[in-house]
C-alpha cells in the first residue's frame, strides 16, 4: 500500500488535506473502487509509471472501470518485451476477455451437461497432449481432466467445428499459462482465442482458412527467403507438408512450452503476423541444412526439425522481427488467392529503397517439362510426394511409401497433368488395428499443381 500510496497522490496531483503523504501502519488507506474512480483518466500514465508491476497487479484487481485503461499501455509493452512469469496469466486474460460478456460462463456448465459424440476421441488424445508437462503427466489427474471438460465443453458450444485434433494442445497452452483461473475462464479465453484471431476457421469442415494461410505462407517464404523456396520447390515440398501443424496449434505441439508461451505473448497483442514471422525465422536457421538433403531428406528433415533443436526464445523472437510481414501484406496476398484463374499467378515482390516497399502481381506460370527444366530440378518436383507420405497419428512420424512412390513415379513423374486432378483418394493404414489415415488431394490452384493434404482420423 506504500508505493500504491505515493502513485495515487502523485497521480491525482494533490495530497487529501491535513493527511500525510504515506499512510500509517496502524490506520491503512482504504484504497476501494470509489477512489480510482475519482482519479481523472489523465492520471493512468502517470500512475503506471510510479508503480512496479506487483503494486500494479492489485491496482487493476480494484476496479473494473479501470482496468483496461491502466494496465493495458503498460503491460502490453512489458509483455512484448519480457517474460512476465506468473503475471503472464493475468495478462492473457485481459487480452482475450476484454469488453466481451461474461454470459460464457453459463455456456460452460451447459455444455458440461449436454451430451457429447465426441468423448471418446477426446480422451484418447489426452495422454499425447503435452506430455512432458508436470500437469498433464498423470492420467486422469488435474490437467487432464480440466482437459477434457474444457475440449467436451468447446465441441458441444461449437457445433459446427465439434473436436478437432490439435485444437487440445491449444487449449492445453491455456490451461497451463491460467493455471490459478477457473475453468470457465479458460473456456471463455479458448473461445475469444478462437474467434478474436479467426483461429476458428481453420478448424470448420473443409478448413477453409488453413489452405489459404499455406499459400500465403508459400509466398512469402518465396520473397523473403529466395532461396529456402528454390530447395524446397526443387525437391517439390510446399508448406502444406511441414507448416500445418505450426498454424493448426500455433507451435503448441512442436516447440517446447516456454518458447510457445513467448510467441503467444506477441501473437495475443500483434496477431498472425507473428506466428508467419516465426515460420520465416524457423526456416532461416536450417537454409544451410536443407541445401545438402535430397527430397526424401528434406522432407523427413522438415518434419522433426522444430521438436529435435533447441531456440531461446528471445533468441528466435529477435530473429522473426527482422522480417517485415505485416497485416496489410497478409492481407493482399488472401484476397490474391481469389483471384480469377490465369496462366498468371501471384507473386509477393519486395524492393527495399531504404525502407521495404511490396506488392503482389500477377507473374506469368512457366509451363515447363522435365527436357526443358534446368538440371538442377529434380524429378521430385515434377511430382509431388505428398500423396504417398504416411502419418502415424500415436507416434507423430512420418514415413514414404517407397514401393508405391517408385511406380507412380515411373508412371507419372515425366510431367505435371491433368492426372494429377483424376488420381483416387487414398486410404491408409499405419498398423492393424490402427485409425486410417485419410490422404486427399483438394484445393487446386489452375494448372499450375497445388495439392492440399488433408488429415482424417477414423476410429
């Protein structure tokens, strides 16, 4: 109340008469709601300049009038900039739930009582979701538990999305970091999550943001690492290979939870630009690694990376601001996925004259063959490999269907054609007794091959 004390006065500009500046210790100051509320507004900054973050943290506590305006310039810089520790929690909450109704809280004891189709796949993913996590070891214990009454109570709200996997590690991300609120406030966060960041869309029928998001992702690793592109288009791999999985758990399920908690700070306050930034930075650590692999490498490289190094996340962070994505950018490049269909295709070209200028233009497709590609495009290109990749949803690796690679390959491989659009859907098995895996191919941009994997668990 010391420092709480000083704030206030030098933030209301005069000392109450015949009171003495600091308080005693026998007749403490009633610092109610009533008292912030006679501060004029003009006196936010100052009074977050004079306190450290604890007295701060009992200051916003007070009064709902102002906590957004109080803690919000402040604590949003400091969360940018550091590692808030156990004042991370309060501050994720503030982000999501602000000026949002707090009738969710009924939804959730609601959808806890309303029956669920879903139970039974939700629970066999409990045990793969942040393992090595204290509080989700135990089975059947605390976290897992919360768990799954958060995700059942999610699939029931939204029944048009019900119980997608990789939706549990971005609900687990938030049980940890609100680990001391209730679970209908981390279910009210996991639905402003969710909707705040359109991160909904990537998980309704079909995921109709998820394709556009790995194209965008495709053209702006093109612009910005020329390079990366140019091995990862000889060897035939686009984002929808290796970046699904960053944008469906915003590197929930790759990366350890330290690191995620870091990216989600400047996720929550700066949006996508973020998780792209961190995408492009990822990718410009392994440019030297990905120039010696050969397809079948470069794949199974791309896949385990991320989980197999280790990034500080400061370290990382400072590397994914050194990439000028912005939100404008984004969003040329999703309204240049609509475009009417030509022999041309967007393209994001960056010049820098001092500062970074862009633009998406229209860029006449090459239609090449294997006889007039240069040498140094492998036939792996000309036939992608992604059909013929089989995911072990227990295990979380990914293994090529040599055998069956090799004969399409023999078959198909010299060109790109209108086969590609009349190959079957496959369906795989990783074991006996295993879930299919179901491979399609969807989401064809003009001639020019773009398949679009999606990933079906059948149980």
């Amino acid at each position: 109340r010391d420092g709480i004390a000083w704030a206030l006065v030098m933030a209301a500009g005069t000392p109450r008469k015949n009171t003495s500046l600091r308080p005693s210790a026998e007749e403490p100051a009633p610092f109610s709601a009533s008292t912030w509320d006679r501060l004029p507004e003009a006196a936010t900054s100052s009074l977050a300049s004079n306190l450290g973050i604890p007295d701060l943290k009992q200051c916003w506590q007070t009064s709902p009038r102002w906590q957004r305006s109080l803690w919000s310039p402040y604590m949003e810089s400091e969360l940018w900039n550091r590692d808030l520790g156990k004042l991370r929690g309060m501050t994720w909450r503030v982000l999501l739930l602000e000026g949002l109704n707090p009738k969710a809280s009924q939804d959730f004891s609601a959808s806890l009582r309303a029956p669920c189709p879903y139970d039974g796949v939700i629970r066999r993913d409990l045990a793969r979701t942040l393992p090595k996590e204290e509080l989700f070891r135990e089975k059947d214990g605390k976290g897992q538990q919360s768990l799954f009454r958060i995700l059942r109570a999610l699939a029931v709200h939204l029944w048009d999305i019900g119980y997608v996997q990789s939706l549990n590690f971005v609900v687990a991300t938030l049980i940890v970091v609100l680990s001391e609120e209730s679970e209908d406030v981390i279910f009210r966060c996991a639905q402003a999550l969710l909707f705040r960041h359109s991160l909904a869309d990537f998980y309704r029928p079909r995921f109709p943001k998820l394709g556009v998001t790995v194209w965008q992702f495709d053209r702006i690793v093109e612009a910005f690492l020329p390079d990366v592109h140019a091995v990862l288009e000889v060897n035939g791999v686009t984002a929808e290979y290796y970046a699904m999985q960053w944008f469906l758990t915003l590197f929930a399920s790759d990366l350890p939870q330290r690191t995620v908690h870091r990216i989600w700070d400047r996720f929550l306050i700066a949006g996508w630009q973020v998780v792209v930034q961190v995408g492009l930075a990822l990718l410009k650590q392994v440019a030297d690694v990905l120039q010696s692999l050969d397809a079948c490498e470069t794949l199974t490289f791309l896949k385990k990376f991320v989980r197999m190094r280790r990034f500080e996340p400061e370290v990382l962070l400072a590397d994914a601001m050194q990439f000028e994505v912005s939100h404008q950018m984004l969003s040329a490049l999703e309204a240049a996925y609509s475009w009417e269909k030509s022999d041309a295709e967007p393209k994001l070209v960056l010049r820098r004259e001092g500062k970074l200028f862009w633009e998406v233009r229209r860029v006449q497709t090459e239609q090449r063959h294997i006889d007039e590609a240069p040498k140094r495009i492998s036939q792996a290109a000309q036939a992608n490999l992604l059909p013929f990749l089989l995911h072990n949803l227990d295990t979380g690796e990914t293994t090529i269907l040599e055998e069956e690679w090799n004969t399409y390959f023999r078959h198909w491989g010299m060109t790109l054609n209108a086969s590609w659009r009349q190959r079957p859907r496959l369906s795989l098995c990783t074991r006996p007794k295993a879930p299919l895996l179901s491979v399609a191919a969807t989401g064809w941009k003009g001639d020019n091959v773009r398949p679009f994997v999606h990933w079906e668990r059948f149980d």
